[in-house]
C-alpha cells in the first residue's frame, strides 16, 4: 500500500463526532485495545486526517500517523501503535527466512506462517479472513508488518499455499519513513 | 567470557519480565534506530548495518550487546537452512553495495548542483527574487516558501517554471536576504548558491 513515498495533500481536522464513530471503529475491530484507548485516542485529543493517493486516509495525532484507512475497509494501526502496545492486535508469527521479504514489501505467502520459526494461533484461537493482524518474526520482538488475512489462519494451515496474508504497511515503507521524518 | 555471556542472559530475561508487565496499560517504550529509523532488531535487513550498529553501540550500549553479542548472533541464525542463509546473506551484501553506491552518488550530486537565485525585473525599480533548484538539498518548496514569506514580511509562493520544474518566487529584491538566510538557516554552503540577475529588456535595453 505504501511502497512509494506517501504524498499527502494537506490535512484537515476532524469533526469531534466523526472522531468518536472512528474510536468506536478502532475499539470494536480491536476488543483488546479497549483497555487503553484512552492512551492511544484520548477523548478530547483533535484528530486529523490526512488524505493519501489512492483514497487511503491516515489518522494522525500532533502529526504522528497512529491509524490508516483504505476507503471504507478496516481500520488499520500504524506500526508504532503496534510496537507501544503489542497485546492489543491479533499477532501471527513468520519465520525468520521471510523478514527480509517482508521488510522489501512482498505479500506474505503461507510457508512463511507454517515453518518450524513461526506460529499461528491455536485452532480455538482461529482468526477468519479479513482480519487484520499484526505479523511478528522469529527471534524479534517487535511487529515489523501490518496485514490483512487473505483465508483464515486454520486455512493457513490447512491449504499452506499461495498468498496468506496481505501485506498493508511495513517496516520502512513509506508511511513509516513519512512520520520519522 | 562466561560472565559476560550469563550477563547477556540476565538482560535478555529482564526484558522478557518487562515485556510480560507490558500487558498492564503502559505502553512500551520502544528504541529506534537514528540511522535507518527501524527498531533495531531489524537494522541487520537494512542496508546501512554497519552505520546501525555503531550508532547503538555509542547511543545504547545494552541494547547493543542483546543484540550482537556471539550469542545472540549464533541463536538467531535459528531455523533457517544454510541454503536460505547463503541466499539471504548474498542479497544483503548486494543490497548493501548498491545502497553505498547510491550514497556517494548523492552526496556527489549534491556537491555539483546549484541554487540559483534569481533578480528579476518586474517594472521599473520593482524585482521579485526567484530560488530554484532547492529540491537537490532535501529541502520542500512549499515549506520553504512559506518561511521566506514569513522572515522577510513579503509574498510568498510557489510558481511552476517554463521547464515545467518549480521555483519559489518571492515578491522584493532580496536576494542577499535570502543567500544569507540559505546559508544560516538551511546549512547550505555559499559555493552552491549562485546570485542572477536578470532584466526584463536583455540586449535590447544595452
């Protein structure tokens, strides 16, 4: 999604009530992010919103991105949010052949998830397709990619083919190179 | 060099405990890189490892230990064949080289390319000042422009050129003002700053 530098076109504050419809977003699609989301989005903070090609939306604080939005599917958290709160997303682990793939901005294929380096949740923790997920890497302790589920990861395990993830923001892409600068 | 591997070991457990109290609300704090700004853990997919690794180790020597201590070093390689090893490490030495190579080709353009600033003749005893070529010193017209419209009181703006580039035009003859404040404020050296001018009749008026 962001392979290329983001070139954003101006920003613009949101309304406190479309502020409040995006917080009740983010805390449905991220039940266990609830407990802090007075940290992340407090109540009173003023969000901005900043326009990205390809009708992505970046919801920034004090100029930091901490959510993305491609048109009207998932909410997704920037890495750092990710990396501050790393209990509070759905998390798959690669092994470690694959972070280089990764951090290069290629979907991410099932072996990468089925190998003995990583770990997909239990079958009773199985997460449906679509979800978005924080992916973490063998031997790392931090998240180093943001995706969306392409099958559910106990057709991950099942199929062990093809594309399993959607690859939507990584480690140096450029909505990560966009706010460290 | 037992001691110090059991040291490693202690730390490593430090962190783990603290990443466990991490599920409380507190937000972890997390380290990045000053060079390729990517938590350090991955700076060895980067292609400026080397840089990476002397920044941790002068900025945070702890983390640098975890991290590239022989342990460490050996446990990662993990449960990657030593095909894919090979493969990955020729990739990243490639990758390297060609980061390197980009580097110098910068910082080479760098040294060559110009800013021109530009008097021009508007009517009679009135100049804008027109800056181009800012862009190759990382610098963003829009903000740029801005700036010089609120040091020096004056318009301010943005304006597209024949050649289809862009260039700041500012209303007043300014051009000392704005050598000076290139130089001051942006860090840019005189010898890459070139003053014109130009006058509306060339020739004809002469």
């Amino acid at each position: 999604m962001f392979k290329k530098p983001v070139s954003s076109s101006g920003k613009t504050k949101i309304k406190s009530s479309v502020q409040r419809n995006i917080r009740q977003k983010i805390c449905e699609q991220f039940p266990l992010l609830e407990p802090v989301i007075d940290d992340v989005l407090p109540k009173k903070a003023q969000l901005d919103l900043i326009k990205a090609p390809e009708k992505i939306s970046l919801y920034a604080l004090d100029n930091q991105v901490l959510f993305f939005q491609h048109h009207n599917d998932a909410i997704m958290p920037h890495l750092r949010v990710v990396h501050k709160y790393p209990q509070c997303f759905p998390t798959v682990q690669v092994d470690r052949g694959a972070i280089r793939f990764i951090l290069g901005g290629a979907q991410l294929m099932c072996p990468g998830l089925t190998s003995p380096g990583a770990k997909l949740p239990p079958p009773e923790g199985n997460l449906p397709e679509g979800t978005v997920v924080a992916i973490n890497a063998e031997g790392k302790e931090h998240a180093c990619m943001i995706g969306v589920l392409k099958m559910s990861t106990e057709d991950i395990k099942k199929l062990n083919k093809g594309n399993g993830v959607e690859n939507c923001h990584y480690l140096g892409d450029g909505l990560w190179k966009m706010d460290s600068e | 060099m037992e001691a110090e591997s059991s040291a490693a070991g202690a730390a490593a457990g430090a962190a783990a405990a603290a990443a466990d109290e991490g599920f409380t609300v507190a937000p972890l704090e997390v380290v990045y890189c000053g060079v390729c700004s990517l938590p350090p853990e991955y700076c060895e997919f980067g292609a400026t490892v080397k840089k990476c690794t002397d920044w941790l180790e002068s900025n945070h020597p702890r983390l640098h230990q975890n991290l590239y201590s022989s342990e460490a070093l050996e446990s990662k390689m993990g449960t990657m064949s030593l095909e894919a090893q090979q493969k990955a490490e020729k990739d990243l030495a490639k990758k390297q080289q060609k980061e390197e190579l980009r580097q110098e080709r910068e910082a080479a353009k760098k040294k060559s390319s110009v800013i021109i600033i530009k008097r021009v003749e508007r009517t009679k005893r009135k100049y804008v000042t027109v800056v181009s070529g800012i862009e190759a010193f990382e610098l963003v017209y829009k903000t740029v422009a801005k700036e010089f419209g609120k040091k020096f009181a004056c318009g301010s703006s943005v304006t597209k050129n024949a050649a289809g580039g862009e260039e700041i035009t500012v209303q007043g003859d300014l051009s000392d003002e704005i050598l000076e404040e290139l130089v001051d404020k942006y860090g840019i050296e005189e010898d890459n700053i070139r003053q014109v001018e130009e006058s509306k009749k060339k020739g004809g008026g002469g």
